[in-house]
C-alpha cells in the first residue's frame, strides 16, 4: 500500500485507531479457520462516516476492504487474502435502542450476541439467533454469515429477525434500507441480499432486528438411541407430530465419547446417537408437549429418556453438546467445524456417509446436528501441519459436501462459504447461478475491493 | 410487434397456446388495479423451456414481456405497461410434489393458493400465506408480490416459506435455487432477491417452498371498542403478553358500517374498531390463551367480548373481515385497496391520519388492518372516471404514504409497487437505494424487457 494512502487513512480514523505494526497485521490475519494472509493496515472506525470515508479512498485507490466483527468465523470470511485494509468493527459496540413497545432494536455491527441477549432479555424480550459462539460472536458477524444456531429449528435464522440495515457501499455511499416488523412489499430485498454476504457487496454499520416476547418456560429432555437411524425417525416423528422443539440437538457416538472422556458428565458408553430436546412456551402448554415427545422418543427405541427437573438439570444436559467443539480440539492440534444441511429425513443417512468418509481416509471425525432442520456439523480433527494428512482431509470433506447435494441439501446451513467452500460452491451453484451472482457482485463492487477472494 | 416475431413465438408454444385477437388481448390488459395497457401478443406456456424459448426470442428481439398469474394484483403489476408478451402462466397449474416428511412441497406458478391449501391440508400440513385473494390467487404472484395474509402475525410471509425457485432469466436462462429446509449459507440469498421483485428480474415457473404442521385447534374472539386508540394499545398488550395470534385483525367504523348495511350481521353501531384474534396450537394450550387475552382486551376497554364456541361461530365472525372488501365495492364503481404498514404502537395515530386525509380531500375511506404487524388497507371508493374525483384521490392517498413513512413505516406491507406506488418508491428509497435497485436490475435485465414500467 502506497504511503500517501495509509497516512490519509490514519487521518480519517485517527493514530490512536489505525495500526500497521507488524504484530497487529499478525493478530488481524485469521479467524476461526485455519488460513491466513497478512492486511497493510488496520482501521478501527467508531462511526458510519469513518467508514464511508474510509470506503471512498479504497474506492479511488481499488484497495481491498475485510469487514471484520469478533472474527469467530469458521470458513475464513474475515482473512484478507489479498492483503488491504481490515476494517476491525469491534469498537462499533453500541447498541443504539431497544424499543419493546414495537419490539425491535438498533445496534452497531460490533456489539457481542451475548451483551444484546442479555440487554433484551432484561426487558422480557428474546432475540433468537445464538450460535454456539454467542458469547464472543458480534451481531455484524451473524448478519454477514447470516447465523443461526439451536433455536434455529423453532425460531428461524438471523435474517429472520433482520429488518434493516445502514450499509456502506464500495463507493463509499451510504445505503439505508429498512422495513416494518416482518411485512415489506417495496422495492427489491436488499436486507436479506446483504445477510449472508460475507462482507462482498458491502460494510454494514447499523442493523435493526426485530424481537419475540420471551417464553415464559422451558423443558429439556435428553434421549439415549443405541441405533441412530432411530434418533432419526424420532426427529421426524417428533416435528410431524406438530410440536416445534425450540431446539433438537444431535450427538453422534465419536463426540459422545470424546466428551465423555474429558468430561465425566455420565453418558452411556453403549449408544449411537443422543438427541438434547427443549420445547418453551407457555408454562401450561409444556407438560402435555413433553409427555408426547417422551412418547414418539419411546415408540422410537431411546434406551433412556430423561427429562431435566430444574434449570440447573436442564443445564447440564446442556452441557455435553456445548462441549463438543472444545473437546474435540482437544484431541488433535487443528479442529475444523463442517458445516452442510440435508433434508430432516435424510439425516441418518447423511451421518452414515461421514463415518464411511472418514473411515476411508482414515481421519476423525464427529458430529454434532440441529436435528431439526437437517444441519449437520462435522467436526474434523487433524494436524494442518502435516501436509499428507491435510490432503485426506480435504478428500473426505469434499466426498461429505458432495454427499450433502446428493442427498438434497445445500453446501452451509449457518458458516457460509468464505475460503473453505469457495472452491466448492459451483458444486451448488450452477454456471447461470454463478453468472447471475456475478452480476449483483459486479452491479455494487465494480471494482471488487469488498471482501476480494471469496464467493467469486 | 412484427409479424416474424409473432409467428415465431406462436411457433413455440403452439397455436392453441397464443392469441393476438382484439378481445382476448383486452383480457390480458389489466389486472385488480385501475390501469390498463394492451399487450401484442398472449402466450400460455406449459413448461420452463417454453418459457425459456419465449425469453430468448423477447431478448433477441427486446420485446416487453410481463408475467401473468390469476391477476388479482391490487398495484398494477400484471399491467403490460409497455405491450409485447403477456405470458400467462395460469395453465402451469400442476403440484409436483409433496413431501410430507420433510415438509415441503414444489408447485408451479398458475397453482392456485387455495387448492394447494386444500391438498396441503389433507396431510395435516399448513402452508401458511394465505392472502384475502386466495380462493383465486396464484402461487407464483404470491411469490412476486411476497404476499401476507391474515396469520402473517405468526406465521410470516411468502419468502419465509420459499426455500427455491426455477427462474426463467431475462435472456432465456434457467436459474435454479434451492436452499434446504430453513438453512443456507451458501451465496447470495437469490430466492429472496426474486421474491416481490413482481416479475422485474426474471419468470418464475418453479417454486418449493417448506410446509409446517396443521394446528390441531384454533380459537376466534372478537373485541368491540368504542375507542379506536384502546385497540390500538390492545394490539400492543397481547402480543407483549408473549401469546402469538394466528390472526389479529381490526376494522374501523368506515368499514364496519358498510358492512352492517349491507350484510346484517348484528355489528354495533357504537364502536371505532373491531379487532379480530384468532388463537391456534395444541388443543390444552388454548383455552389459558384465550383467558388471557379476554383480560387484555377487557383491560383496554372492549364494550364486548365474544369468543366463538365453535367452527361455525368462528366462521361467522370472520365474515365480517372477509366481506369489507367486497361490500366496500358495492358503494362507488372503484374501489382502490391500499397497503401501507407502520410500527404496532402507530397504528391508531395512522388510522386517524387516514380519517383526516379523507375527510380533508372528500373522499371515503374505510381501513382493515392487519394489526398484529402493523399492516393497514386503506379502502378508497370513488369512480375512476371523475377525474375530479380522481385527483382528490391521489392526494389523499399520497398523503397516507407520506404519513407512513413519517410514522416509520413502508409503502406497501404486501400488495406491492406494481404502477401504484412506482412514482411514490423515491419517498421510500432514496437516491443510494434506487441506485442499487438499478443496479441489481440492470445485471439480470440490461436491455430491460421485464415488465417495464415497473419499479425503476
């Protein structure tokens, strides 16, 4: 990067938030995937202008732009592969209000998923979206990476709650889209455009969710399956039978006992498969809804059903598949968390097709699953130092993504695409899928400094 | 249009399946709104590669070509503005399939709302938008125009049921995206972009959409206010409760008047509002909902609160709600139906707004609403072909819009921009956003055949 560019960078967020020291550049080359490439500079802008000014001189100069949250991304969205500016979004951390007659909010891109559930929540109100790395993740992140998480199955995704956006533009401009509490008919969705786009079409800065009146109670069950073609059905019966669990959680037997290795929680040595279900609502409702759910777990063969008497229990519970991704990279140096969906029904099948893989080429491999809408999570542990086990790897999760699309699913359910599936998102995406992508790409980064090496 | 080009698109779809005739093309001309415009040509495409060879002859030719499902469009957008192609996809009328485990279901665009409610049904699924129209609307318009309904309030709209599309681009590609069950995060959200874009960015000829489980027990109250205000805060009080009505639904004294004079219901003359609520789930969990919600509105002041005690009774409360349009109609030779949403805790200061600008401009207006998100109809009656009229008419409703979006709301909750609102969209979208929506246009449709006249 030229010097004269730099310094009027520097200018426009100021010394004490820009940074090119060389340990800096360092820290702000990754992210929770395992590649890296160094920025030129790091900017920490505090407001929508800093940001627009900031886009106006990359414009001009055609300087690539990486739009970066908390960086708990697990596809490499936020490594700069070529180089440029880090725009680090972290101290955009305000949440600017929370209107609970209308129930919906305002934050800044950097405010932590955790920090606004907690302001919500004080106020009786639930904003949804909480993937598993809720305590360090920034709502910015959630939108680019639209995030879902183990609501997800009740509740929907980010972009469900998603009802405006303040984004800069490559050009620098400023774009305020918003709508109403679920209803817009006017004009061309550019919120749900923008969500999931991993910071390639532009730098959002503000972003209005809209939130659900808290459930009054909740009720956890676990549910041990010596045969997980049966926790399968059960996940099947259990949502046909028209009750929406606010989460269905699947463990497979490589993390249970992984987990239990570690942890000591207690769980049985001798299944295929646990399935975590909560139900929440009103407190009246619950009751008949776990009764029938311990029924279709029952019908299903589940060797043992248990159902938490208490938060305290319910937590617990909790516990094992909150642990799976810190247990498992334990095991090994690198720890990769896949990410695919497929039709509910398919899921067992889909489970089987990861343990061939990994059979196969002789790596190891977990999983973890929304059960309830078909999202599973393979967690790959290896070393990325060793260049012959990287390759196995690599062919077992292609097989795995492949099998996904064979099976009727889609290459993401929540991580995105970022570096890890760029290459192979045309699985997906046929040529006139990609040409239309290309065009919307082409209509708002002509000179594509946005995000340069991923989708495209 | 020459007439190589006429017989070469007759050609493609065979003789039986096109018209040029005086009277049919005047069939084709208009759709549920005020305007029209002869198209040259009608064509009746049976498949996506009809559709798909119709596309490239128009391309090639840079002839207009506006889609066409059962035109019950309220804001103009099946109105060939510019003539060329009308192609009307009301013989794509098949249900591919449905896939009850997974809950999802592929139709093609001329499948009529209510029938693929009916099949749906016979499962014990639900697919939820159903739009006033839906005895007669089509699938694919209500994917153009992302159309509500009353159980928006719970259950959302058309996009949050749309996990693909089969679209016929502007140069005869076929575009084909899917997502899985809830989760995607690969790539740009293109089901979304081409919901509500009314036909502008490409034909859609398939769509898959996901389906949910029939709710085992619905209950219907209705509330009399005598203060529209405490309807209002009604609104706001129950969904703050935490409970989520399936519909919750208020008319004004325009609209209840009207339809006590015509239909004899037995409604009171004394009330500013009627609110509707309707309750479904799990049979155990209703009867507590109901309590609470009888306290509510006690709690705001209803005069009256009548809970239906069975499908019959609730049914006869609903007529009411059903009739307004119908029985507005019948009062001047136009009836305009408008569509604007603000945030729930404005909608009785939007209401009254709308009195004021009735009664300022002399014209009449009564309002149905879909309270529980914020969604109003303003129903304008006048005659089209006073022009003095006319101009009072626009006024008053170009001053409801202004007063839309001064109170935080849109243009258009579900009918769309269509011609209504095209000159309005700049009071919505400012220069940034139109610049975008052009952009975006401009990449699927640079010579710009898809109904033209529309949007930009």
């Amino acid at each position: 990067m030229r010097s004269d560019v730099k310094s009027e960078l520097i200018r426009i967020v100021g010394a004490q938030r820009a940074t090119d020291r060389p340990e800096d550049r360092v820290a702000y080359s990754y992210d929770a995937y395992t590649r890296e490439h160094l920025p030129d500079i790091v900017l920490f802008p505090l407001t929508t202008r800093e940001v627009s000014a900031v886009m106006k001189t990359a414009f001009r100069e055609s300087v690539p732009v990486t739009a970066r949250g908390s960086a708990t991304n697990l596809a490499g969205e936020a490594v700069p592969l070529r180089g440029g500016i880090v725009l680090a979004l972290s101290r955009m951390d305000r949440i600017l209000s929370i209107d609970a007659e209308n129930f919906r909010a305002v934050v800044q891109p950097g405010v932590i998923n955790h920090d606004f559930q907690t302001a919500v929540g004080r106020l009786g109100l639930l904003y949804p979206p909480d993937p598993s790395s809720w305590m360090v993740c920034s709502m910015g992140g959630n939108v680019c990476t639209n995030a879902g998480g183990p609501k997800t199955v009740k509740y929907g995704v980010t972009r469900d709650y998603l009802i405006g956006l303040t984004v800069v533009l490559a050009n620098g401009e400023v774009l305020d889209v918003r709508e109403t509490h679920f209803r817009n008919g006017s004009g061309y969705n550019l919120t749900h455009l923008f969500c999931g786009s991993e910071g390639t079409l532009g730098i959002i800065t503000e972003i209005t969710v809209r939130l659900v009146a808290k459930p009054k109670a909740t009720r956890t069950l676990r549910a041990d399956f010596p045969n997980l073609e049966d926790s399968g059905k059960a996940v099947a019966d259990i949502i046909g039978s028209g009750i929406v669990p606010s989460a269905l959680e699947l463990l497979d037997d490589v993390v249970i006992s992984a987990v239990e290795a570690d942890a000591h929680l207690g769980l049985p040595p001798d299944v295929e498969g646990i399935l975590l279900v909560e139900v929440d609502g009103e407190p009246e409702s619950l009751d008949p809804q776990v009764n029938r759910i311990e029924n279709v777990l029952t019908a299903n063969h589940a060797v043992r059903v248990i159902a938490a008497k208490d938060d305290a229990e319910a937590q617990s519970l909790w516990t094992a598949r909150r642990a799976a991704f810190s247990v498992m990279s334990r095991l090994r140096p690198t720890v990769v968390m896949e990410d695919a969906t497929v039709p509910v029904s398919n899921l067992p099948a889909m489970i089987r097709k990861v343990r061939e893989s990994a059979n196969r080429h002789g790596v190891r491999i977990g999983v973890v699953a929304h059960a309830g809408d078909g999202n599973l999570h393979p967690l790959v542990v290896f070393d990325k130092r060793d260049e012959e086990e990287v390759e196995r790897v690599q062919r077992a999760t292609e097989e795995i993504y492949r099998e996904a699309l064979a099976l009727g699913g889609t290459l993401s359910g929540e991580h995105g695409i970022g570096i890890s599936k760029a290459g192979l998102l045309t699985l997906q995406l046929d040529p006139v899928a990609m040409a239309v992508t290309r065009a919307i790409k082409q209509g708002l980064d002509p000179k594509g400094i946005l995000n340069p090496g991923k989708f495209i």
